[in-house]
C-alpha cells in the first residue's frame, strides 16, 4: 500500500506526462519545480518502485568496523563470560592486547559492537570474587591517607581557565579545595596549601598524572610532589593506570563538588573562585554528615578522635627546585598483564610469573636505593633501584 508521499510523487509524474505544465502541478502540491525534476529523473530509471525513499547511508564507510574485528570482540566477550570473570568494555580490551591483536578497536567502538549485538547484560546472580587481591592501606585514623585529584580544565564567566585540586581524608571525610589558575606545575604550592588545612598525612593517593610523578624521560628523577611528599615524611601511593576508582572516594567528592558548587555558583574573578571555594569547603566540613561516621559532621569526627594533627612548618612552600630526598619511600600499584612487565612512570621490569594477573605493590626506598615488589603479604623480588 501506498503512503500519501508516494501517492503524491505517482499523481505528479502522470500529470506531468499528460501535459500538464511543471508550474501548474508544483503549484497545486505546495512543492519546488527541483523536487518535481527529481522525481521524473526517478521514473525514467525503469525501476518499478522508483516513487519509494532510497535509503541516505552511504554504501561503504572506511570508519566502519570489519566484521572480522566484530567477531572477535563477541568471541572475547563469550569467552570471558563464561569463565565467569569481568566482561566489559575495558575487560575485553586489556584480553585483546594480552591476545597480541593490533590494531586494537577502541573502547567506544568496543561498546559500540556490544550494544548492535545486545551483549550488554549483566550476568545473573550474585557476583563472586576471583580473589585477585587489591593492596590498598587502611585508614583507620585521621590524616592516615589522603586521595588527591585534579579537576579541570574548568572556566569562569569571561573565560578564565583554571583547575581545582581537592583532597579527602578518608578517615574523617574531611575535604580541602584548592583553585589552580597558574597550570599543573603549581601542584607543589597546592599541596601545601590544602596540607596548611588539613594537616599533613601519612600516605597520599594520587593517579599518574606526570604533574605528580616527575616525566616518563626521567623515571627515576623523583618530581617536584614526589620530593615535597619525601622531604616531609609523607609517602605517595600511584595507583594503577586508567583505573581511577582506585581514588573513588575523592571522585565521588569532585561530581558532588562539580553539582553544588561549579554549576551553582557564579564567578567572573579569581577572587569570588577563592573564597567560593573557602566557603564550600568549610561549609562541607561543617555540615555534611556521614553515614560511615555514625551521623557525625568530618569536624566532629575530628573532635571526637582526639588526635594530634601534623600541619607544615612554614607558611610558604618550600623554594623549588628540591634537592633528591636522601631517605623516604614512595609506591607504584600496577596490574600486571600476561606479559609480566611492571610499568614505573615508563620504565619497565620484568617481574615473577606468579605476579600475572595479580596487583603488585611496588616500594621504592629512597635511602636503601632498592625496588621491593609485593604480592599481598609476600615479597616476590627485591632489585637495586638508584634514584637520580
């Protein structure tokens, strides 16, 4: 059956071949003498249904997936379905790299085959844990461990860019927001200023973003925040790469922060970003109550342990550049793929096969000039390690 465009495009081309002027029947259906010219060109194309749309899509596309590479990420997919491990977007990416397939399909692409296909599922029943162990410290006491990130780039009313650096104390909920307008570099007077808040901790998470780290030409050169954290009795802790849920408590922190505060408020100045921020973050320490701590605000968590907080001994940061600490130990979390390499800021080492598959904690101490690699409890290899 006819729809009424069809109908329309038939009547058009038989008037047209009765004689009827071009004028006259564009004139009549509301439509342009370029559309009447289309129509008559389909007719003469001795196709039958020539008065039916013709689908827009391009017949080929160089962008498209091949049904070879399609193939292969539902097969990865079953097949780690069926073993029972994870089997999402990233999952099935790091088993193709282990596989040795190149090119690799994207991780959009890779979601993309797995929504066509309707393998988005999750599998029933309750998920049981494969034991692969993630070392992690435990916070039992406040300023035990900090989670620090960046946010940004972010921008003011009039275009002013700038990046937000914020830290958790996991024990207490406690949050420090520090505005960053002069780039990354400043993170050492960041740091310092959020420490002038919250005291200094023990361990500091962080990712492995190079501003924290130093730079992948220099692994073993120790950066300005690796330094800092050293030359003050602090240890950083890397946590594996492209796994940012590592730091989940300080990411929950930064979409709480982007909804309340950055597409709340309104700021054109740098100034109106400092004190804004001043006033979210004493706001949240003041107000923000946490089931975790029985009701209680992050400042009556802090009250009611009673302890001894270690704060900077200076009002200014130190004068960079730092001097190579002589002693202190920082850590590098990486999983270890089928390969056995162990990434340290773009240096890689060669670790035990019974490190395959599993979270190694890397210790690097500075005094003792050595690399200790840890299993959960067990120490699989210790190796020289000179700083430079």
């Amino acid at each position: 059956m006819l729809n009424e465009a069809e109908e329309i495009r038939k009547q058009a081309i038989t008037r047209y071949q009765h004689g009827e002027s071009s004028g006259a029947i564009c004139l009549s259906l509301g439509q342009s003498r370029s559309w009447l010219y289309k129509w008559l060109s389909r007719s003469g194309s001795g196709k039958e249904d020539w008065y039916r749309d013709q689908l827009r899509r391009p017949l080929s596309n160089p962008r498209w997936t091949s049904a070879e590479m399609e193939e292969i990420v539902k097969s990865v997919r079953l097949e780690l379905y069926n073993r029972g491990d994870f089997c999402g977007v990233q999952a099935i990416h790091w088993h193709m790299e282990d596989l040795g397939l190149r090119p690799l399909p994207s991780l959009r692409t890779i979601g993309r085959i797995l929504d066509r296909n309707q393998l988005t599922h999750r599998r029933t029943g309750r998920y049981e844990p494969k034991g692969v162990y993630y070392p992690k410290v435990t916070a039992e006491s406040p300023n035990d461990l900090h989670q620090s990130d960046y946010v940004g780039p972010c921008y003011l009313k009039g275009g002013i860019r700038f990046y937000s650096l914020h830290s958790v104390d996991l024990a207490t909920g406690r949050c420090a927001v520090e505005p960053v307008t002069g780039g990354k570099g400043t993170s050492g007077r960041a740091f310092w200023a959020i420490w002038h808040r919250l005291g200094m901790p023990r361990y500091q998470q962080i990712d492995n973003e190079m501003t924290f780290y130093g730079s992948p030409t220099h692994p073993r050169g120790m950066g300005k925040l690796i330094r800092l954290c050293l030359h003050h009795g602090i240890e950083p802790i890397f946590i594996p790469v492209k796994e940012p849920w590592r730091n989940g408590v300080v990411e929950k922190f930064n979409h709480h922060w982007r909804q309340k505060f950055l597409e709340a408020e309104e700021m054109d100045s740098t100034q109106q970003l400092q004190h804004g921020s001043l006033n979210f973050e004493t706001n949240h320490n003041s107000r923000y109550r946490y089931s975790k701590l029985g009701g209680k605000t992050s400042l009556q968590s802090l009250a009611s342990s009673q302890a001894a907080l270690r704060f900077p001994p200076t009002l200014e940061p130190p004068q960079e550049p730092l001097s190579k600490p002589s002693q202190g130990r920082y850590h590098v979390v990486r999983l270890i793929r089928s390969d056995r390499k162990l990434d340290i800021f773009g240096e890689s080492f060669r670790v035990p096969v019974e490190a395959v598959y599993e979270y190694v904690w890397a210790t690097i101490d500075v005094k003792k000039q050595c690399l200790s690699l840890y299993v959960g409890d067990e120490l699989l290899k210790q190796q020289d390690y000179r700083v430079r």
